[in-house]
C-alpha cells in the first residue's frame, strides 16, 4: 500500500533520499542564516534528498542544481512541504 505524502509538512533532516520539497520556513539565525540563504535555502526553493546517512549525520541535497552536505543539526532548522 502507497502512502500518499504530497503537501505533508515535516522537518528536512526528516526527508527520504530521492524525495523532493519545497522549503517552507527557517529557523537558522545569524551567519548560518545568512550563508544558507546564499546557496538557495530560502520559502519557495525546491529542494531533494539525494543521499542519508545515519552514521555521521550528513545528509547530501540538491538545491539550485547545486549539491550541498549538511548536519543533521543544520537540516532539522528548516520546514519543508513534500511535493
């Protein structure tokens, strides 16, 4: 049985790999924010999971055609809607 998850709201370290999401709201602060923001994580930006890794808590996404690792610390800032 198919779970149909498009438009559920859930935090981006929550993300399967090969899902994809818009971003829908930060709570990154201060320079995080800032540098973030720079390589596309901003409301409206769609954003996929590629890789998960539960070993070392990095988790690799594709945002403006551009791959980029984060924390898992780093990720649970951000809210995004499954699509």
């Amino acid at each position: 049985m198919k779970i149909d998850m498009e438009g559920k709201r859930m935090k981006l370290c929550d993300l399967s790999a090969g899902h994809r999401a818009y971003i829908n709201n930060s709570s990154a602060n201060g320079l995080l924010n800032e540098r973030l923001m720079s390589l596309g994580f901003f409301p409206g930006n769609m954003i996929e999971a590629i890789k998960k890794s539960n070993k070392n808590g990095l988790s690799i996404y594709e945002i403006s055609k551009t791959l980029i690792a984060l924390r898992s610390e780093e990720s649970s800032l951000f809210e995004v809607d499954i699509i």
